[in-house]
C-alpha cells in the first residue's frame, strides 16, 4: 500500500514537471513567432531599447534576431521534458540553467548590436 501511494506522488510530480515544461515551450515560441511577424513594431517591448528611434530597418532586424532568439529558449524545455521523463525534476532545473545562460547571452549580444561593435 506505500508503495502503490510513492508511485502516486511521483507521477503526479512528473506530470507538474511535464506540464511546466510544455508551458513554457509553448510560451517562448508563442513570443518569438509574434516578435519576427511584428515587423518591427516589438521593438518597444525590449527593455533598455529608445522609443523615440524611428522604426527602421535595424529595428526590424533586432526584432527578427530576438524571435530566432526567444524561439531557441524553447529548445532548452523540449531537452528538459525529455529528461524529465526519465528523471523527475532534473529536466526542470538543467532547462532553466541553460535558459538563464541563452538569455544573457542574447543581452551581450543585443548590446554589440546596438552599438554596432
């Protein structure tokens, strides 16, 4: 009877970690599809980034490379949802570390972009 309720909690922990991991996979691929389609028009949600910029090319080109960016966030959860499967909670943690790490890296990058290093 314990063990039959252990298997219980650890399908319903795997089933949390599963379903977190599918959120946010759909969430970042959601965001980058609308920044590349926003023709530039996205460019007021980057943080730091000068409104009063007119809308240009380079804006739209920053826009397209965010997207790419933010859809390749996606590919750190589908990595954790595979590992998840095998090992409950692990996934989770590796996605996020990876995450962290493509996120300031698109920060730095954004930088040179912006100052056109």
């Amino acid at each position: 009877m314990i063990s039959w309720q252990m298997e219980e909690k650890e399908a319903i922990n795997m089933f949390v970690f599963l379903g977190i991991d599918f959120m946010m996979v759909l969430l970042y691929l959601i965001i980058g599809i609308l920044f590349i389609r926003s023709n530039g028009r996205a460019i007021r949600y980057l943080t730091g980034h000068d409104l009063d910029e007119n809308i240009s090319n380079k804006s739209k080109e920053l826009c397209i490379i965010c997207g790419k960016q933010i859809m390749k966030w996606s590919l750190c959860f589908i990595i954790g949802f595979a590992i998840d499967l095998l090992w409950v909670g692990a996934g989770l943690i590796l996605a996020a570390i990876l995450n962290t790490i493509l996120i300031i890296r698109l920060m730095v990058f954004r930088n040179h972009f912006e100052n056109g290093k």
